[in-house]
C-alpha cells in the first residue's frame, strides 16, 4: 500500500502536465483571439494599442471643451444691388467663381455691383478671439460691405462689432468687440510646424448649426487654389462647409493654425484653411493701419517649365518668366524686359511665381533690391525700388470696357488671372450681359472668355476692337468663347 507521501509523488506530475496542456491551450487560442476574459476590455485595450500607434488622440472631449468659449458666430446684414450675376442660383453655379467660399465677392472686386434693385441679404460665419481685450479674426469675405455685424459668444451673448482692418487678397479680417469682462481669448500655435497627417479639429458655425466641432489631418500644406496672389493653403480633411467660414483649426494642443475659409464644391474630405502665421504676420498692420501694404514689381509672370526652360537654355526649371513688365512701374524702369527670368530677390533664389509674390510683397515700400535674371543665357543685376501694390480695382480702371452688343467686356489682368485660376491673360473677359439682348439671346455670360472673332484670334482689347471693326454689321458675328474648360462657338445675330 502507497504511503500518502508516495501518492503525491505519482500526483504531481499528472497536474503538471495538466497545467502544460491547458497554457498551451489558451495561448493557441489567443492567436486566434480567443482569451478568457472581458472581450470588451481586451477590445478596448488593442483599439487604444492602435491608435497610440498612430498618434490617434483618444479623445477630442477635453481640447473641444477648452477652446469652444472662445470660437464665435457672425451674422451680417448688407443692403445690396440687385443682379443674378453673383446669386449661386445664377450661371455661374460650378464655375471657378463659386468653387470657393466668397468666390462672388472675388467677382465683385474687380467688376463692382450690378444696378438693380435693393434687398437686404444676411449671411452667417464663424470667427474666434484672440485678445482678452476684444480683438477677433474671420474671413474678408464673411463681413465685406456689412452694414451691422453681430458677434454672438458660445456663452449667449451678443455685441456688435467693428472692422478694424481687411486684407482682400488674404482674404483675412480683424474685428473688434467692447465687453464689460476679460474675454476668452484662443492661443495661436505655428502653422509653419504643421506636417502633414496630424490631426486638427474645426470648430464653427455651418449652416448656422453653432459651435459645431469636426475633426480630421492634414492632407496637404502649401496648396495653390485659385483664390488670390497669396494662396498658401492649408488642406484638410475635416469637415467644412457654409457656415464655417473664418472659423479657426486647431492642432492636438488646442492651438489654433489656420482660419477655415474654402471648400469644393463638388468635392467631399476637401476644406481649405489660411495659415494662422500668414494672419499674425499681417495682424500688425491690421491694427494700425486697417490695411496692408504689400510691394510691386509692376510683372506678369509664369513659372519656368521644362519646356520653357529647354527652349531658354536655363539649366534648371526654377525661376519666373517675365510676360509683360507694365511701363512705368518699377521692373521695367529698371530695365528688366518680356522673355527675362527671375532668378533671385537680394540674393536668394527664387523657385515659382508664388514665392516670388510673397517675396515681394513684404519688401517695404520704398526699398531698394536686387532683382537677379536670366536674360538669353547671361545673368543680370537690376537695382529696382519697390513701389506700393495698387490694389485690384485700380489695376482694372487702368483697361478700358467696351460696350458692344448688350455685353461688357475689358482685358484680363494678370491679378484676373490669378484670382479666378485662369491659366493665361489671352482674350477679354465678359464683365456683364444685359438680359434680352442681342449676346443674352446667343447664351453668352459673365466671366466668358472671348478668344477669337470671326475665326480672328483675340489676344488683347485691341485685337478685340480691331476684328469688331472688319466685321460687317449687316451679317451675324461668330465668338469662340471660353467658359472654365470647354471652348464653343456661339453667333450674335445681327
């Protein structure tokens, strides 16, 4: 008989095998994710493994509640002019000028109001604080022509607001509100800290649902759009719409980097913010002075291709093709000429046409630099003084409008072209039709294109007059037009 000592001996080893078989067990089943246990736990543990893994914060919670009271809507009211033109039910639905958000205040800017009658037309935005004493950023386009705008706080509270200053071509304004107490005021971050992928939340006001919080990364940095001289655009993929418009983007710090101020249209995942350095770089001015003053080279320029480039013998494609330098502003007093590239600003290259732009727009006016080129494979020097940037509307009133058949047509200028994203400043553009004339009735409309007359090219508004002149009067008149993309032949019946 085995003693009780001898009956644990042979015990033990059974149990452990036991214990071997059944660890084997459960760790052959983890692999399969089968684990005793809280699934859910377990489930909650490996979502938040993964999203440590790619930086995905595991909530928005406490960075919505901390910058929520200082994010604010904005109504306006403004008595207008009457005219379809800049309606969105008008002809230019999906055109370049409605792509983006006040793409018909681009319009207005250069071809001013329609007569008409007047209506009172009110609009909401999204702005954000950022002084304690009152001070707030939205977009130019939100409040332009205001006659009352109204600054409502996430607390209920109301005040009207003041335009302390604008800058169209950023399209950035500064306003300002009197409280009785400290306000909540945002801190700005660094936009040019921004890479791409990080996570950003938008707060505003879209389709006036207030304090609306959505989040997404950044798709992309740098963006050229369409929308001015300065585009430089933040692209993300949070939601943004009607509404939203200069509204602030904040980074995982609570910081703000960009003022929301564009969509597509058509596009779904794709907004548009300015760079917040961009508005605390202008920020000064806007205080001081109420507006920006931004230097001239007095150039129509394109960038470098590879083709261009070849045809040029220019060892690279970096630099800027000069088009037209304007008689008597100051690149062409200084000698540079049509078919010249500019290569560098006081010594520092430059790459395209963009940096070329907010390059010499900084310059102080008044200053003297050096403007390198390449002029038929020999670099020149040019010592040029930066004159003041005339703003749009001057640029335009220097080209005549010509009034012919019911429709008002003038030069593109090369701001023209930048804003409205046209590749090149060839043919007149159609500035307005009066309905129930002679060019209403062959369908053609604002912001078309007109590049040849019967069969004559059309380059400038003097090619225009010239072929309008051979054209006898007493036979229909055949315009190739180009309206965004498609080109198409329309007759004006005589």
């Amino acid at each position: 008989m085995k003693t009780s000592r001898q009956k644990r001996t042979t015990i033990m080893p059974g149990a452990a095998v036991f214990l071997a078989f059944a660890i084997a067990l459960i760790a052959g089943l983890a692999s399969f994710g089968f684990v005793p246990g809280s699934l859910e736990a377990r489930e909650t543990k490996a979502v938040a493994a993964e999203a440590a893994a790619f930086n995905v914060p595991p909530s928005f919670t406490e960075i919505a509640e901390q910058v929520n009271p200082c994010v604010v809507n904005i109504s306006t009211t403004k008595v207008v002019s009457g005219g379809d033109m800049y309606n969105f039910g008008s002809p230019f639905r999906g055109s370049p000028f409605e792509r983006f958000f006040g793409g018909d205040e681009f319009f207005r800017h250069f071809f001013g109001d329609r007569p008409g009658r007047e209506y009172r037309q009110r609009s909401l935005g999204s702005g954000f604080i950022i002084s304690k004493d009152g001070y707030l950023f939205t977009n130019n386009h939100v409040i332009e022509r205001a006659d009352e705008i109204t600054v409502r706080l996430s607390n209920g509270n109301e005040y009207i607001a003041t335009v302390k200053g604008s800058d169209k071509n950023t399209d950035i304004a500064l306003l300002k509100i009197e409280a009785d107490e400290e306000l909540p005021a945002a801190t700005l971050g660094k936009s040019a800290d921004l890479r791409v992928g990080e996570w950003v939340m938008a707060i505003g006001n879209p389709f006036g649902l207030s304090q609306t919080v959505t989040a997404g990364i950044v798709s992309a940095t740098g963006r050229v759009i369409g929308a001015g001289p300065y585009d430089n655009f933040i692209q993300t993929d949070a939601s943004i719409n009607p509404g939203n418009s200069g509204g602030p983007l904040f980074n995982m710090a609570g910081e703000v980097v960009g003022i929301n101020t564009a969509i597509v249209a058509q596009g779904q995942g794709i907004g548009f913010a300015i760079p917040i350095d961009m508005a605390k770089e202008i920020l000064p001015a806007l205080k001081k002075e109420g507006r920006v003053t931004r230097g001239w080279l007095g150039v129509s320029v394109q960038d470098v291709t590879k083709e261009i480039a070849e045809n040029l013998g220019l060892k690279a494609e970096n630099g800027v093709l000069v088009a037209h330098a304007f008689e008597g502003d100051p690149a062409a007093e200084a000698g540079i000429m049509s078919g010249d590239v500019i290569v560098s600003i006081d010594g520092k290259p430059v790459k395209d046409t963009q940096e070329l732009l907010r390059v010499v727009a900084s310059i102080p006016v008044g200053d003297e630099v050096d403007v390198g080129v390449v002029r038929k494979g020999a670099e020149k020097h040019f010592s040029v003084v930066i004159k003041e940037r005339p703003d749009a509307e001057t640029m335009v009133r220097k080209d005549k409008k010509e009034d012919q058949f019911g429709m008002t047509v003038q030069a593109i200028t090369p701001d023209m072209a930048l804003h409205f994203g046209l590749s090149d400043t060839g043919g007149v553009i159609v500035t307005e039709v009066e309905p129930g004339s002679r060019a209403d009735e062959a369908g053609i409309q604002p912001a078309d294109i007109i590049v040849s007359v019967n069969n004559i090219h059309i380059e400038t508004m003097d090619d225009y007059r010239e072929a309008i002149a051979r054209a006898d009067a007493s036979k229909s008149l055949l315009l190739l037009i180009k309206r965004q993309d498609a080109r198409f032949f329309v007759v004006i019946k005589p």
